[in-house]
C-alpha cells in the first residue's frame, strides 16, 4: 500500500507562482512512475507531468515551461512547481503513483489551486 498526501495548493493571482508537494508513505520512486494529474469543474482528469524512476520527465502542452515535476528521494516527496499561473490552471491537483511492475495505481487526497485576481 501506498499513501501520498498533497499540500500546497492555495490562491494565487494571475503570473504568481505555488510549489505543490506530495509526500509518499515510503521509499518507492525506484519502482513507480510518479505524476501530477488536475481536474478543472466539468472537465476531465488530466495528465499534468510526470517523471519516471530514470529520472524522465515529461508534460502536458499547456504547461511546458511554466511547471516543473521534480523528486527528493531523500524526503520521499515529489514536488510541481508552477509558475505564471493563469486562471485556465485552477483545478484540484493529484499525486498519483503508478508501479512499473504491477502497473496498480495510488492517488492522493488533491489539492486545490485558484488562479484569480
């Protein structure tokens, strides 16, 4: 079993900056792909960044060059940093934790984000 717990999340004007964090239960990074997915109100979840065991990161076209997925292994906690936030990024934010061997998945709580002046 696996426990993440996001924080972070908060209000934000337009152009500012947040740094989501997502704590997991134990040391896993080696074996899970890790991710952040958002849900807008009446939209689809979808996939924000993610980062596999190696080190690869990867982004949804919407927030190439603002946000950046990135992991402390020592801590066990994935971070996303976003910057020049905009109204279109308000959305409650998962951490999500995908094995690379049994392919289950694990979510966490969300966070929300508001973008707004």
């Amino acid at each position: 079993q696996v426990q993440l717990v996001e924080s972070g999340g908060g209000l934000v004007q337009p152009g500012g900056s947040l740094r989501l964090s997502c704590a997991t239960s134990r040391s896993i990074f080696n074996i899970y792909l890790m991710g952040w997915y958002r849900q807008a109100p009446g939209k689809q979840r979808e996939l924000v960044a993610a980062i596999t065991p190696g080190g690869t990161t990867n982004y949804a076209d919407s927030v190439k060059g603002r946000f950046t997925i990135s992991k402390d292994n020592a801590k066990n906690t994935v971070y996303l940093q976003m910057n020049s936030l905009n109204p279109e990024d308000t959305a409650v934010y998962y951490c999500s934790a995908r094995s690379v061997i049994s392919n289950r998945i694990y979510w966490g709580q969300g966070t929300q984000v508001t973008v707004s002046s």
